[in-house]
C-alpha cells in the first residue's frame, strides 16, 4: 500500500472517479494546466482532456451556478474553490440552487455535485486565507459537509463524495496537505510517508458519509474534533495527560450521533473542538446534541475550544489557532469539575 | 483661490409619475421590416448594429413584412394565437383565484404573452429553458397539462412540487423547463452550465436562460454572459425587458449605456434586440439564435422589447409608482391582438372566430380550474402530506431528519 500525501490522495480520488464515470468532471480557477494552486488536479487534464478538467474564469458563483446546470444535465461536476474564504460569492448558489434543486423540483432536478475548498488556518494566510466556514454550510437543508483528517480518509470520503447523489461540501484542511499536524506551529511537519495514516489503497474505495472515527480509545472524557483539531487534540491529551477518547467526526452533516452518543455515555465528559469561531459554531450544535442526548451521564459540563471570535488574524495566528495548550485546559478542566 | 466644484449624485428615473401624461418618446423604434436579417454564422462584430434597433416584422396595417418574416403558416401562426390566448385567459383565472383567498399569490403575463410563447415554438424536445417566474408561456406552449400548472398554484394534493414551492414556480424536466427559483438571475449561469455540459458530451441539446430587465443587475447575470462567451456555450440568453423591475423602472438596472442587448456586446456575444410583443419578431429571430446554437456557433443574447401590463405580482399596485394609462401609450401594441389582426388581414381568422375562440378557452380553462379545486386549494385542502415535507431533502433521508420526522409525529 503506497503511502501518499492528503493532496495525493484527493487527487487520486478525482482520477479513480474519473477513469470509472465520464460523466464526472473537474473544473475551477487553475485547476487545468496548472493543475490547481495546490496541485490536488494536477494531470487530469493531460489524462481525460480539456472538457473532463479544464480552467474557469475567477467567477466563484459562475463556478458554482455552472456546475449547478451541469448536473441538471446529469454530469457529476466535482469543483475547486480555491480558498474556502473565496465561497462567499458563490453562497447562493450553493445554499439557494445546489441544496434545494430536489426538494424544490419534487426529484425532477438534482445536483450531485462536489465543492472543494481547502479550509483552515496555520499557514500565515491571513483573514482571506484561513477561514473555516463549516457551520456556514451545516445549517443548510440539502448540503452534506464533509471534513477528512488523512490521506486514507480524504480518498475514500471524496470518492463517495462525488458518487453520492446529493451535493456535497469537501472542506480540505490545507495544514493537513502535506502531513498531520499537532499543533506545534515551530516544528516541522510530519509527512505523511512517515505517518501510518498515511496509506492510501490504490484502485476504487469509499469510507461512507456519516460515520465518525474514534481516533484514540480513552476512558475519561470524549473530544469530539475534525480536521486539523484531530491531531491537536491527541497532542493536547499526551499534554495533559488524560485518558481521552478523541472521535473524528468526519462528516459533520450528516453526523454520526450513534458514535458520539456512545463515546460520551461511556467516558461522561465531553469537549469539542474546531477551529472556526465559538459562537454559533457547529461545536454549538454538537454540545446541544450531547446534552440532549447524554444528560444523564454527563459528569461535568460540555466545554467548547474554538478559535475567537474575531477575523482570522496573520500576525497573531498562533494566538488565534485553538492549539493544545487550550484544548489541554479545558481537558483538565472537565476532569476537575 | 477656489476650491474644487462640489460632485452630484445622480439617481436615473422614469420619464413620467403618476398624474403625469405616459412618454415613451425616448424609446426608439425601428420601423417593421427595417432591421437586416444576417447569416446564423454571421460575426458578432459585423452586427452590433443590431444591438441598438428593434427587429420587427407585423406592420402598422397587421402585415409582415421585411427579411424576418415568412417563416410560419398559418395554422403554427393560429396555433400561437390560441397560445396567448389561454395564457391570457388562464392568468385571468388565476389572478382572481388568488384575490378569492385559493392562494397565496400570483404573477400574470398580461402583455408579454408572445415572449415565451413565439420562443417555445423554436426549441425541441430535449431542450431546457432555465426560466424566470414571467415564462409560463413556455409550458403552455410546449403542451404541459395545465391541471399540473393549477395543482401547482393550489398547493393541493397533486401538486406535481408536493406544496414546496410557492405557486408559479413551476417545475418540468419534461417539457424543459427548469425548476424556477425564487432569487434572481441564478438561473442564468446554470443555463450556460447546462449547455457547456451539453457541449462537453457531444450531445445535440442547446439550454434557453431567462431573465428580466431589472435582475440584469445580478452578478450572475454577468457570471452567464462571462461563461457563455469563454466557452462558447450553446444558449440562447434571453432578456424580457419588460420596462419595470417591481417599482423599479428598466433605467435603474440599465443606467446611461445604451440597451440592455449591448451587454453581450463586450463579451463577443452577438445580440439583437426584438419586439416582444410581435409574436413573429419572436419566433424569427428565437429560431435565428436556436440554430446558432445548434450549428455550435455559440451563444447569443436577444432583448425582448415589451412591456408589462399588469402589476409584478398580486401583491404590487403599479399604479403607484406609474401612470395608469401607461400601457395605453405603450407604442408595441399588444401581442394578442396584432397577431389576432395579423390572422384576419391573412384571411385565416375572423373577429367572430376570435369571439369563440375566447369563449371556448374560457371554457376549457374553467372546466380545468373546477378539476384542480376539487384536488384542493391553498386554504382548503386536501394538501400534500406533512409527511413529505421531510421527503426529498436529501436522496435517502439521514438520521437526524428521520428524528425529526418523528418528532413531528408525521
């Protein structure tokens, strides 16, 4: 089994349901020649041609009403928004068109589709670089939104991504591109050839929409996280040295609640993580979930670690980052309370 | 020594108000059979001048004249007529349905009825219209059983839409005629998208977008034309300039520039400008564009010149904010009575046929309204399922819905 990079396998996945459906096609700003500012569509074009992978004008909403049309048509478009930061003028056309084509048309009309955009901070991207917009799209009717944290994973999310017949948002977190990453913004980044969830099966799998992961076993208290926190928050309970059961959300909407709800019953605390701004962040909604659901269990009150509540600043990114330091507080805090 | 001339903002607006005397004085009009026909393949540089003039083809005495003429018979001619005519009279119906509390709202055609109607009569089967709200035309033209339209309107229990949508938004891949959606102008970018992916796999299908003088504003109309033209999409881009946007009028969206067809202009797009409310114009130069697609010539965008005689909806009062005898004054006449005039000077019609003809479509037109009612109404059902609501959201309903259901006890 190869061991292959995120970026690899995002592209790999792109060429796996390229190759096995004509009818799925990649475009976007540079995605073409260029093969995409991070390379994740590098070589399809010289592959499956100019009108499998090709170059859109810089017209998010274009991009996204585009492929909105062509999956009317009855092409699976999976697209590329350079930035998540750069979704916003193509938000209509997501939440207004893409999410509601099959209520809207009783069927007769749907939209399997794929937006990437790579997503999060930590790589002094500044307020238009960093941005972590999930909850944007997990409070819309008709999206499923989808996070992965390794190569393994990105690959067998994206390909069912782009085989599910509903749009689906693939957020991409670009710190994890090339390697996992704990949080310690002065050392270097583990690559993935040297990480065991680096390996990455050749050929056609699928890892399904809607089921979380539990990274870690532990006993005392679950962390719910996705993305970039997965790795922080393992790096933050070695820190802090508690039995924590970290679980991987993976995809946020659909949600896992089985797994969530099981993982809290058993440890009794939870807190959660991400990285976007605390309020009205979907950690918001998994704390209601877990208090909803796990009540009765719960020995202590879910805690929240999230980035601030301001605009992603260059600077000040390390302050602003939920790094392990925060996340090992608010563990020891739920441990005393 | 004087300081620089303080600036002033300048705020567009329509020749006249209420109370005032209607002026269409600024708008120019070519004269029927004046505008040049050119070759389909013709070089969008070689006929901006068509951007600026007004292709028209019925005459003052009701003959068609000029290069753009002779393309229909009579009996596609009458056919169209009947087309207009039970549009007309089924928005009749519809409005007063809405004003007796069978549902929520309405948007009649009243006017622009030869747009969308003379335009479905150029397309073929497999064809999709991306339309706005004002284009039912294109279904009653292209044979959709108006008992669907109805149901739709009613919210009732075989709306085709399961009471999702608000009334007038319809939906029919059949007769291609995309899902109608509330925000404007998001349909037109998905238009070019649905032609490029027609392009993309080598089929013969062309898209039509819609939209109206004021949502020209939207950025995606721009993001259409942008597209279009980069990768030469076969669509047609039609713009209904219909002179109001609500209380808006068409200068607002338009501002100094010349026509609202010279936007194609800048992207290389060729653009003609038609009379909307001259049923043979339409079609003339619908076919034009039609083929241009269809030959992958690319896209091409037409502005239809007409005016709407009705309020926006049946929640807007024009008389508001223009001068009620402005339609009057309106200088393209109306689209059912010149081809009505057209057919009489033809010798193929007669007032007194016109006469039945009205009472027959009243007729039929009432016996279906008596049909849908008794499927239901807004206010007094039957209506779609409760249970529905929750169907069709996602293609197999996740968990969380499925909890949710429940808790609704449906």
């Amino acid at each position: 089994m190869a061991r292959k990079t995120m970026v690899e396998a995002i592209r790999d996945a792109m060429d796996v349901c390229m190759q096995r459906d004509d009818n799925v096609v990649v475009f976007g700003e540079d995605v073409g020649y260029f093969g995409g500012v991070f390379r994740c569509t590098q070589g399809l074009q010289q592959k499956y041609g100019e009108s499998r992978c090709f170059d859109a004008p810089i017209n998010e909403s274009g991009i996204v009403g585009a492929a909105v049309g062509m999956a009317a048509y009855g092409l699976r478009p999976c697209i590329e928004i350079q930035f998540a930061d750069y979704m916003y003028p193509a938000y209509d056309q997501i939440v207004s068109e893409a999410a509601r084509l099959r209520y809207r048309s009783n069927g007769q009309f749907t939209a399997a589709m794929v937006v990437r955009m790579p997503t999060g901070g930590g790589i002094f991207g500044g307020q238009t670089h960093s941005q972590s917009p999930e909850a944007l799209f997990t409070h819309v009717s008709g999206l499923k939104t989808v996070v992965p944290c390794n190569p393994y994973d990105a690959k067998g999310l994206l390909i069912a991504a782009i085989e599910d017949n509903d749009p689906v948002i693939f957020l991409e977190p670009k710190r994890l591109y090339n390697g996992p990453f704990d949080g310690q913004h002065d050392k270097p980044v583990t690559p993935w050839a040297r990480h065991a969830l680096g390996e990455v099966p050749d050929g056609h799998y699928t890892v399904p929409l809607g089921k979380a992961a539990i990274r870690r076993a532990g006993a005392a208290v679950t962390v719910l996280a996705y993305g970039t926190m997965v790795f922080v928050a393992e790096t933050a309970a070695e820190q802090a040295g508690v039995d924590a059961e970290i679980v991987d959300l993976r995809s946020l909407v659909p949600y896992d609640l089985e797994t969530i709800a099981a993982s809290v019953a058993k440890t009794g605390r939870c807190v959660v993580v991400h990285e976007a701004t605390l309020t009205s962040g979907f950690g918001a909604e998994l704390s209601a979930l877990v208090q909803e659901n796990c009540f009765y269990h719960l020995e202590a009150p879910v805690m929240r670690v999230a980035g601030w509540d301001t605009p992603y600043p260059h600077a000040q990114e390390w302050d602003y980052f939920p790094g392990p330091a925060r996340v090992a507080r608010a563990l020891k805090a739920v441990m005393e309370a | 020594m004087s300081g620089p001339t303080p600036l002033s903002f300048h705020v567009p607006g329509p020749a006249v108000r209420p109370g005032g005397a209607p002026d269409f004085s600024d708008v120019p009009i070519s004269r029927a059979g004046e505008v040049r026909r050119p070759e389909v393949d013709a070089a969008p540089e070689d006929i901006r001048d068509l951007a600026f003039s007004i292709i028209r083809v019925l005459n003052r005495d009701s003959e068609a004249v000029g290069p753009w003429a002779g393309l229909l018979s009579d009996a596609e001619l009458l056919e169209g007529l009947r087309h207009m005519m039970t549009l007309r009279t089924f928005d009749a119906r519809m409005q007063m349905a809405q004003r007796q509390g069978k549902t929520s709202f309405y948007m009649q055609h009243l006017g622009e009825e030869a747009v969308s109607c003379a335009f479905r009569k150029a397309l073929a089967p497999g064809d999709m219209n991306f339309p706005t709200y004002r284009q039912a035309g294109l279904l009653i033209a292209g044979g959709y059983p108006m008992l669907d339209m109805m149901c739709q309107i009613y919210s009732n229990e075989l709306d085709p839409l399961k009471g999702r949508q608000l009334p007038v938004l319809y939906s029919s891949r059949e007769h291609g005629f995309f899902t109608v959606s509330g925000n404007l102008a998001t349909q037109y970018i998905q238009a070019v998208g649905w032609a490029m992916a027609s392009a993309m796999k080598g089929d013969t299908k062309i898209a039509a977008g819609w939209i109206g003088d004021g949502s020209t504003a939207e950025s995606d109309f721009h993001a259409g034309l942008v597209f279009a033209s980069t990768y030469k999409a076969p669509v047609v881009l039609n713009i209904v300039n219909n002179q109001w946007a609500i209380s808006t009028f068409q200068g607002i969206a338009r501002g100094g520039s010349g026509t609202f067809a010279a936007r194609g202009l800048g992207f290389g797009i060729p653009a003609l400008r038609v009379d909307g409310n001259d049923y043979l114009a339409v079609h003339a130069v619908a076919r034009w564009a039609v083929g241009r697609a269809r030959r992958n010539l690319g896209p091409t965008l037409i502005e239809h010149v007409t005016y709407r005689v009705g309020a926006h909806s049946t929640s807007d009062d024009p008389s508001v904010y223009r001068p009620k005898a402005e339609s009057d004054a309106w200088p393209l006449g109306d689209p059912v009575l010149r081809l009505r005039n057209h057919l009489i000077r033809r010798g193929a019609w007669s007032e007194e046929r016109h006469r039945q003809a009205e009472a027959e479509i009243l007729s039929t037109v009432i016996a279906v309204q008596k049909e849908a009612e008794g499927h239901g109404t807004l206010h007094s059902g039957p209506h779609p399922s409760a249970r529905d609501m929750f169907e069709g959201v996602y293609e197999t309903m996740p968990p969380h819905l499925r909890r949710q259901r429940q808790q609704g006890g449906v």
